[in-house]
C-alpha cells in the first residue's frame, strides 16, 4: 500500500465525487457520501490524518491507488 498523503476534507471529497461518491447530506464537520451500497464519512478538517484517511478509505471500499490516482 502506497503511503498517504496529507489532505484537507474538501480535496478528499472531490477525489471521492471523482470516483462516483455523492454528498449525501453533512451534519457539522461531517460529510456523509455514498456510491451505490458502499458509504463513508469524511471528516471536513484542514487535515486529515493519515490513520483517518485509511479508515474513511477502508469505509468506502477504494483502495490507497484508486483515491491517489484521483487527486
């Protein structure tokens, strides 16, 4: 697995809608997006870390590769 990258909520959400997620509805600082069945919650923050950004990823089934490649 590639080492992740540093990202702010936002480019996360834009690399996920690349990818075929929607923004289902946000509460906070948390945004809810789906893809069919598969679904995840990304923290908005100026920075994900990186353990969190593994585990939105894991959520939403895309792999390390797939989420890069769409940055």
């Amino acid at each position: 697995m590639p080492k992740l990258p540093h990202v702010s909520g936002a480019e996360a959400v834009k690399a996920l809608e690349r990818l075929g997620f929607e923004v289902v509805r946000q509460k906070g600082s948390h945004i809810v997006m789906r893809r069919g069945a598969a679904g995840c919650v990304v923290p908005n923050h100026r920075e994900i870390k990186t353990g969190t950004l593994a585990g939105v990823l894991r959520q939403a089934g895309v792999s390390a590769e797939e989420f890069i490649s769409q940055l």
